[in-house]
C-alpha cells in the first residue's frame, strides 16, 4: 500500500464519521440553543433541562435516517473489502 492510498483511506474514513455523525450532532445542537434561549429568556438557569429534550431529538433523528446511515456505512465497507486484493 502507497503512502497515497493510506492517506485517502482515512480521507475517506474521515469523511464518513462527518457524514454520518453530522445530521445527529446538527440536532443536538439546534434544540441545545433553543433550549439555552428559553431559559435565557425565562432566566431560569437549571442544567439538566436541556438534557432531556436534546436526547430525544437526536434519538428522533436518528430513527429517522437509520436506513440512509446504515447504506453508507455498507457502502464504505463493500468498498475496502473490495479493495483489499488491490492492496496486496
């Protein structure tokens, strides 16, 4: 294996964990600052509040994009397996 091909395995590596991590993360965070400016705007400054709420909505979202993660994920590991007779 070329020191090229190793750096854009874990290119592609990267890439994926962005990817599939991403939709979750962006929910967690939009119901966090929802959240954080209701009790900004109600002055109530209680931390296990947004707990709840934002574990619910990444739980929700990712329900919802399960089949599209788990496509990805099989599609990246078809593809190393694929590669491997290349690589020796």
């Amino acid at each position: 294996m070329t020191p090229q091909a190793a750096i854009d395995l874990a290119r592609q590596a990267i890439w994926i964990a962005l990817l599939v991590s991403a939709p979750v993360l962006v929910a967690g965070m939009v119901v966090g600052l929802m959240i954080g400016l209701l009790q900004a705007l109600t002055q109530v400054q209680e931390q296990t509040i947004a707990f709840v709420p934002k574990i619910v909505a990444m739980v929700l979202v990712l329900s919802l994009i399960l089949p599209w993660l788990i496509t990805r994920m099989v599609e990246y590991s078809q593809g190393l397996i694929s590669n491997i007779p290349g690589t020796l």
